[in-house]
DNA sequence: CCAACATACAACCAGTCGGTTGTACGTTGT
DNA sequence: ACAACGTACAACCGACTGGTTGTATGTTGG
C-alpha cells in the first residue's frame, strides 16, 4: 500500500543518487560539465585503470547524467545540466515536505496560547 | 594531485548520495521532514524486517538527514532540513560549472573575430 | 602497412549493501 | 511483577560495487 514501489520517477532516482554517491564520479561529473573530454583523458587524471574511468563514465551514462558522443577512434563526454537539475528539484520537493510541517506547527501555536492577533 | 583525495566535504557528499540512493531511505526522509516519527511507527509502513528499517534510519542518521531523540522506550526520528539544503547547494555548484563553460564558449566567440583588446 | 592509441567488454576478486533472524536490555501499562 | 513493547546490535547471507587484468576491435599517423 504505501510501500515505495516500483515507481518510474523512483527508478530514476535509485540511479542518480547512486551515480552521484561516489567521488570519482563526481569529479568526472565535474569536468564534463565544465567541457566535453574524452574517456582516456579523464582517465589520465586518476590514479586507477582506464576500464575503471570507463566504468565510472557508463555509470554516469545509464543514470542519464552524462552523454557520449563518438568521434573517431575517441568517445567524447559531455555533462547533462538537465539531469542535475532535476536531481536538484528532487531535494527541492523534499524540501517543500518540510515547510508543511512548519505550517503544521503554525497550526499548533495558533490554537496553543492565546493568539496574539486580535 | 587533481585527485579527488580525502577531503571532508567528499567524505559528507559521499554520504549523503550513499543515503539518498535508496528509495526505502528517501522515503523515510519524506516522513521525518514532514514530522517526528519513532522507528517502530516507520516500521509499520514497509514490508520489512524492523531490524532493516533501524538500519535505514541508522544510515540516515549517520549521513546527518536526520537525528534521533530518545523519549522513553521510543526513538523519535526527526529530519534535518538543513541538511537536505546543503546537498541542494553541492548540485547547484555543480550547475555553476555548466555555466562556467557557457561563458567560456563566449570567451572563444569573442576570440574568433578581431580581438577586442589591442 | 602497421604500430600505437582509444575504446569496449568479459572474468575475476575483495569488500560493502540490504536484507534476514536471534538475542539482550530498558520502558510501560495493567 | 511481568508481559508486551521499542530499541539496539551481532551474525549471517546473497547480490552488487569498485576495482583489477586480459583480450578484442576499430582508428589514426608515419
């Protein structure tokens, strides 16, 4: 009944907060965000195989975070400002859960104490 | 050297993704940040051992999403709202980033045709 | 042409994760 | 007092993660 179930939006989440839950992803993130780069140079930048990097990336990929592109023989990575967005208007909502909590208590004050509205 | 070692910041980020990265914990975080909930109440709500939930709001907890109170024999557990903020502002710099690159493409349009400064 | 480069992907391994059950201990109501 | 409740925690298990190496395939420059 009120069990998280195999909502759509809740699959989506699974994989971008799981993506963004790991530091090297992130500063990946980072970087492609800031201009596209190719895997093996992103891979030069840390202290790990390139299949590791590679698997980082097509982490990235399936949360939808990140788009490659192909070019020649190099496969170009470029950042979805998109993506981070709405993992942005997810902590937004959660947010919003709180704020009705305050107008809760509000409520409470109000028929607490005399109001002091007259 | 540009990796992305041990910093503290990293470290909070790293559990805030990790916490967030399930639907079972983002749930219980909607309902502590709509109010006070003790453990066994959150409980009821999913099909789940009690032990399993405990984890949950343990991991939570640990990431700083929320803080436990102890009344009698209950745990009332409580989000942090704060928190939620705080994880909102590392997306938006992430954001910033994209616009960085925005500003650097217009740098290299302002570089294509005559330069500007002599 | 061919060596070096960039990628892709499979197999493997140790550690972590999400779940379970079981046990122990403080609290509460009757 | 004591049974029921709420919590805490340890031990265990299968699945998945993050890393490795190795191999295969396509691309490029000299």
């Amino acid at each position: 009944m009120t069990h998280p179930e195999g909502s759509e939006a809740e699959d989506r989440a699974d994989a971008w907060f799981h993506a963004l839950a790991d530091r090297t992803r992130r500063d990946i993130l980072r970087r492609v965000l800031a201009g596209e780069h190719s895997v093996s140079t992103l891979a030069k930048s840390y202290d790990m195989s390139f299949a590791a990097v590679q698997k980082h990336v097509a982490v990235l990929e399936r949360a939808g975070l990140l788009t490659k592109r192909r070019q020649g023989r190099e496969a170009l990575a470029s950042g979805d400002v998109e993506a981070v967005r709405s993992v942005g208007v997810m902590l937004t909502d959660l947010e919003a859960l709180w704020r009705g909590r305050i107008s809760r208590m509000d409520e409470l004050f109000a028929t607490d104490t005399t109001t002091e509205k007259d």
